[in-house]
C-alpha cells in the first residue's frame, strides 16, 4: 500500500509516527528511491525552488506484479520482518489515519486535483 501512495502521503504517514526520523530513514525514503530508480515517479526540475511539484502528489500506477516486485527489491526480509514484530509487540508502533493521509480537500482548495 506505502509503494502506490503519492510522496505528500508519505510526508502525510511519516508526520503520524513517534519516530519520525527513523521511519524516514528505513522506509520512507528506499520506497522513494525505488520509484526514483524505476521511474514510477520521476522528480522533474526537484532542484529548482519554485517549480511546480507535481511528482509530489502523483500517486504510482502499479500493477500488482510490478508491486511485488519493487517491494522485494527494495526491502531484505529482516525489516519487513522487523517492521511486522515491531506491530505485534506494539500495536501504537506503527500509527495510520485513513483519513488524514488520503485526505484530498486542501488540494482542491489550491487549484489542484
């Protein structure tokens, strides 16, 4: 689900942990990679200060086999495993808001759909 959510979404997931850095760090920003790396998302003029951002708030098209695939090459099983035993543990480790995240009004309300 993480690998077909736009970058603001992500921003939106990663805003919602305790340790935001962390989550950043080993899992944010290798999903970004891998949509970088294979041009799911391709980050045009990123470098430029006032260009339009529209790869930000893109959501990837991903078949489900492409899915599967970027998810093994971009995670070993031991943080994937990691991740899931952190959950079980700790049910408050890994914090989600439906409706935070997807939330598309104040997109609407800058001009954008």
């Amino acid at each position: 689900m993480v690998f077909q959510m736009s970058w603001q979404q992500h921003e939106r997931l990663c805003d919602l942990q305790r340790s935001q850095e962390d989550f950043l760090v080993r899992y944010i920003r290798p999903i970004q990679e891998a949509h970088r790396l294979n041009h799911v998302v391709v980050p045009r003029d990123q470098d430029l200060f006032f260009a339009r951002r529209d790869y930000f708030v893109q959501r990837p098209k991903l078949r489900p086999h492409q899915l599967e695939i970027l998810a093994i090459a971009t995670f070993t099983a031991e943080t994937v495993l990691a991740l899931g035993f952190e959950v079980i543990r700790h049910p408050e480790s890994f914090r989600f808001d439906y409706g935070e995240i997807f939330e598309v009004k104040e997109m609407h309300s800058l001009g954008l759909s």
